[in-house]
C-alpha cells in the first residue's frame, strides 16, 4: 500500500475515532436542561393532586402524575410582592427592606438577581408578565419574549431558556368579579372554622374554585405548546401557586393558610440527576422548602453554583443542599396597616409570635373589604353573631400562638400555652430568635424608622450587615418588649427608653405601654418620648400614654398624633404609622374626625406605590366603615 494511502486511512479513522468519541460525550453528558415555572396567583393546594375532592384541576393533577409533589413549600410572605421579592433575590425579603407590601428599597450593588446570574451563564430568560418587586428598580435582568410560549422567542434553538409564565385568572380581585355564573356547587364548597357559613362566603369559594379551574385550563394550553414545540423532554417544569388562596386570613397572614402553596417538579429522563432527593414521577415529598430556596434551586440546576448572598438551600440540580428543619414566614405593613408577625413550621406544627399582640388580625383594609366574604364577615362580628373560632380573628391576639396541622388544619386551637407542648414552643421560638438575628431582619425597625436612618446611598442590607451587635441587641429587646411575661421588668424598659439607639427606645417605650406601667418614672419617659427626634418613637410613646396616662395626658398624645400624621411634615411612612395609633386608641369623635378629614392625603411626589395608603386611612376613620 503507498505511504501517502496508509497516512490518508489512518486520518480518516482518527477523524471518525474523534467523531465518535464526541458523539458519546454528548449522549453522556445532555446539553443543559431548559426550565420552565408556570405560576398562579392567590392560590393555596386546593387542587385534585393534592386531595382537594372539591377541585376541577385535570391538567395540573397530569403534570402532578409525571411530577415530585411537595407537601410543605411555603411562600415566605403571605403576599404577592414581597413574596416574590425572596424568589427573585434568593434571600428573605426582611433581610432586603422589602417585606412590607408595596415597598421600594435599595439593593446592594453587589446581589444578582437570578436572571442575571442565569444570563451571564448563557440562559436566555423571560416572564411572562408579573415583576412586582419591592425594589427602587424592579428591573431584575428579564430579557423581551412574552406570551405564553416565550422559548420561540430565543436566540438559536441551541440557546437554554428560563421562562417563568404567570397566571392571575386566580387572584383575589378575580373572586369578587361579579357577575358570576357559579360552576362548583356552593352548598358543596368546603369551608374553614374560622369563617361563617353564609350564601356570600360559599359564593367566594366556589368562585375561587371556578377560577382555579380556568387557571387549570390555560396550564394546559401551556404544556401542550411545550410537547408541539418538541421541548418536553428537555424542560424541567416547575408549577407553583404565588401564596396561599385569595381569601381573608389566607392571604396577608403568615398561617399555613397565608404561605402553603402546591409546588410541583417535573425532571426529564436525560435531567434525572438534576432531580430532588427521591425524586419519583407520581412521588410526593416531605421535604421543608420556601421561596428563598427557588433562586438558589434554579442556579443550581443551570450548573451554577448560587452566590454567596442568598439565603436559600437548593433543593435540586448540581449543588443541592441539606434539609432544613423549619420554614419560616412572616407579615409586614399589608398596604395601609401596620403589624408585625413571625412564624415557622416543622411540615406539622406552626408557631407564631406576635409584636403587636393589642392589634386585631384582621383590621380594614380597603382593598381586602372589596371581598364580600370579609364584609359579611365583619358585619357579623360586630352583630355578635360569630363563634368563638370565627369572632377570634376581629379581636387582639395573644403574643406566642401553635397550631398542630394534623388535628386543627384551619389552625384554631392555639396550644402555645399548653404544658404538654412547652418545649416545642420554647424551641421554635429560639428558632425564630436565631433567624432573625442570623437573616438581619430588618422588619424590628418601624418603617418610617428605617428610611430615617439608613443613608440615600446605603441600603437596609447594607446597614444591617454593618451593625451585627445593635440587630443583636434589637431582636433580644423587640422580643422581650412584646411580651410581657418576659424577663424585662417595666423599670429596664424605663431604662432602655433613654437608649441612644431609637429603635430601642421605640420598642421599650412600646414595652412601657403594654406593660400598663402608670408609675411616675413611666410616665415621665413615656411623656418625654413624644418629642423623640424619631417620629417613630414618638408615636410609640403617643400609644403607651393612652393606656397609661390620665385623661389630660390622653388628650395631648391625640393632638400630638394629629401632627406626627402630617405627611407633608413627617413623611409617608411615618404619618401611615400615626394614622394606625390613632385609629386604635383614640376616641373617634365627630371633632377628631373632622380633624382627621382635614389633614393632607399624601405628598406631592409620594414614594412609589404606596401613594394611597395615607387617604385610604383618613377616609377609613373620618367616615363610617363598612
């Protein structure tokens, strides 16, 4: 044979040696897996997949047959902005600023969003429609490509997609739509304890489940275009609801109700290695996991390890982590009513803890009071017609509560101060401590407080991280001050009222107040702290001097809380924060009314989104309420 043959012959079979050597590294290792969240709004588990017999969900119960199920995924927040404030960042909205509902906070310039992340490792991303972020710039890397099948959108066909498509036929503001024609029966609609049985209520929820069912329906179109597309089996598909179910004393608060949502994951044969711990298609999953792990989750599954700054634990892809041992949620500012609540879960019990334990749950809110189920609801407590379990949410709370999900799932029955369960509660309760002092949670600072003292160029992430022993300090002492039953004497929360840091002084003074200390050197601190240079404490202090002052004392902390709810004086959160302590301990008269009607209704250029919240109060408490 000639060289120049035998040469030819020995290129050609290293050439094709070469081919197919490339050939199995590509059937060993797929190209990364595309990724798909169909999400909905305002809706808990109540599907067929997850044993709701009440529920029409055909095409969500199909995926679920092909999916891991996970039985205990929370939202966080019991609310849609904040909530996905965590999915987005990857770390609790507390720990960012961004837990009230409707904010608008600075981030760190070093957080990367998960878009981002996912972009620069060569995803091309898209949603499909819903941002609501609590962020200053919502703009969190979200390249164009809409609709419902935005993958025909990419680049190449080569080119990975991360898409996330979002449904609201689901929300709220869906539930209350009239006109109505009724698909699910009323007289068959499952209701909890705590709401009444009404004609109005049994509308709402099997309005509810009608519009889970057209929700249904429009995931159907969604998966079906995925299969025609020819992307199936290349697609890891996540299918989530957004917090739980639209209806009051779900959404807004942080039970199980408020933060239990489906969480379904379906792995292609070729992704399998990717998948969640046993991960069985038709399988179900106890595993603990939130929406601060959905970031990190996603990263991980792109073959990224998540950065440093999130919080969550990937529960799937190359850099999965351990269990956790709770869940934790949490309840901020819900549009123009302040209160403050942490809770967290174990998948069985649920503990919560309360920092305004004076306050009613459910206080008007004027978007939630476009419900007619919380009308009837309302009306009804006020006419004394209501059960003990129904009558319980219109009235103050107590500082600690649990719940056994297994025998009281409308979480009823507080068990906080049974003896039987005193260590689960001392342990959730240290839980609770630890994550907020671990996270940062910058929740423990007044709304108007947080704004005065972290600088225009810092964000609350920043100052939380720069001030590790005064958050320290500050969950110790907001946690003592609201408990009365704690180790803080009234004489410490004196003491601590002269503290140099105001947000000690707020929650001491708050501590003096609910306490009902009426001795003199109370009430001189207390008197002295309504001209703190915070509006904050001083409004604080405004409150404690109507519980425990005298009738002369009473008056001058009202006319005090006319000026600190001045908007064009103090500001938006701080007037919104007034407004509340006035609509809760004082008197409302016909002149204090009027008085009220008269103050203004908001800046000229208020912060973004909340520009409302301040008119919506004065309207509330100078005319008659629903």
């Amino acid at each position: 044979m000639p060289p120049h043959t035998l040469i030819r012959g020995l290129l050609i079979g290293i050439s094709m040696a070469a081919a197919l050597s490339t050939t199995q590294r590509a059937e060993a290792e797929p190209t990364r897996p595309n990724i798909l969240w169909i999400t909905s709004e305002d809706n808990g588990p109540q599907l067929g997949c997850y044993g709701d017999t009440y529920a029409d969900t055909p095409n969500i119960d199909a995926l679920a047959a092909k999916s891991l199920r996970f039985q205990h995924c929370w939202s966080n927040a019991p609310v849609c902005a904040p909530a996905r404030t965590t999915i987005i960042s990857g770390m609790h909205a507390t720990s960012l600023g961004g837990h009230h509902m409707r904010s608008g906070v600075r981030l760190p310039a070093d957080v990367k969003l998960y878009p981002q992340v996912l972009r620069e490792a060569g995803y091309y991303c898209t949603n499909h429609s819903k941002t609501d972020y609590n962020f200053a710039n919502d703009d969190a890397g979200w390249q164009k490509g809409g609709g419902k099948s935005p993958w025909r959108s990419r680049p190449t066909e080569a080119t990975p997609f991360m898409s996330v498509i979002n449904f609201t036929v689901s929300h709220e503001s869906q539930i209350r739509k009239r006109p109505h024609t009724l698909v699910h029966d009323p007289a068959k609609a499952p209701l909890p304890k705590y709401h009444p049985d009404t004609p109005e209520v049994r509308h709402d929820w099997a309005q509810y489940y009608d519009k889970l069912t057209e929700m249904d329906k429009m995931v159907g179109g969604v998966l079906k275009d995925l299969e025609a597309d020819g992307l199936a089996d290349s697609t890891i598909i996540f299918y989530y609801g957004d917090h739980g179910s639209g209806m009051p004393r779900s959404k807004r608060w942080p039970f199980d109700s408020g933060l239990r949502v489906p969480l379904l994951v379906h792995v292609p044969e070729q992704f399998r290695s990717l998948a969640p711990k046993n991960y069985m298609p038709g399988g179900e999953s106890a595993q603990l996991v939130s929406f601060v792990d959905l970031a990190p989750t996603v990263i991980s599954l792109a073959g990224v390890k998540p950065p440093a700054n999130m919080q969550g634990v990937p529960f799937a892809g190359s850099f999965a982590g351990p269990a956790k041992p709770y869940l934790y949620g949490w309840r901020g500012r819900m549009d123009e009513r302040i209160d403050m609540v942490r809770s967290c879960t174990d998948g069985r019990y649920v503990y919560m803890r309360h920092f305004y334990p004076e306050r009613p749950y459910l206080k008007h809110v004027d978007y939630m009071f476009q419900t007619p189920t919380t009308r009837i609801w309302k009306q009804m407590f006020d006419e004394g017609k209501l059960n003990e379990d129904q009558a319980k949410f219109w009235q103050p709370k107590p500082v600690e509560e649990l719940f056994d999900l297994q025998s009281d799932p409308d979480e009823v029955k507080n068990l906080a101060g049974d003896a039987a369960h005193a260590d689960r509660v001392s342990m959730m309760r240290d839980a609770v401590h630890r994550w907020m002092i671990e996270t940062g949670d910058m929740g423990m600072f007044p709304e108007a407080e947080m704004h005065r003292v972290v600088a225009e160029d810092q964000s609350p992430r920043e100052f939380a991280l720069n001030h590790p022993g005064l958050m320290t300090r500050l969950a110790e002492t907001a946690l003592d001050a609201t408990d009365v039953d704690s180790d803080m004497s009234s004489e410490k929360a004196i003491e601590l009222s002269a503290d140099p840091e105001a947000v000690i002084r707020f929650w001491a003074v708050r501590g003096i107040g609910l306490r009902n200390a009426t001795t003199p050197a109370a009430i001189q601190a207390v008197k002295r702290a309504m001209n703190d240079e915070s509006p904050s404490v001083a409004i604080a202090a405004c409150e404690a001097i109507q519980i425990i002052g005298g009738k002369a004392e009473q008056q001058a902390a009202t006319e005090r809380l006319l000026e600190l709810a001045n908007v064009e004086t103090v500001g938006h959160f701080a007037a919104i924060e007034a407004l509340n302590v006035i609509d809760m301990g004082a008197p409302l008269d016909a002149k204090l009314k009027q008085q009220i009607a008269a103050l203004p209704r908001s800046l000229k250029k208020p912060p973004p989104r909340v520009g409302k919240y301040v008119g919506r109060l004065i309207d509330d408490m100078s005319v008659a309420t629903p």
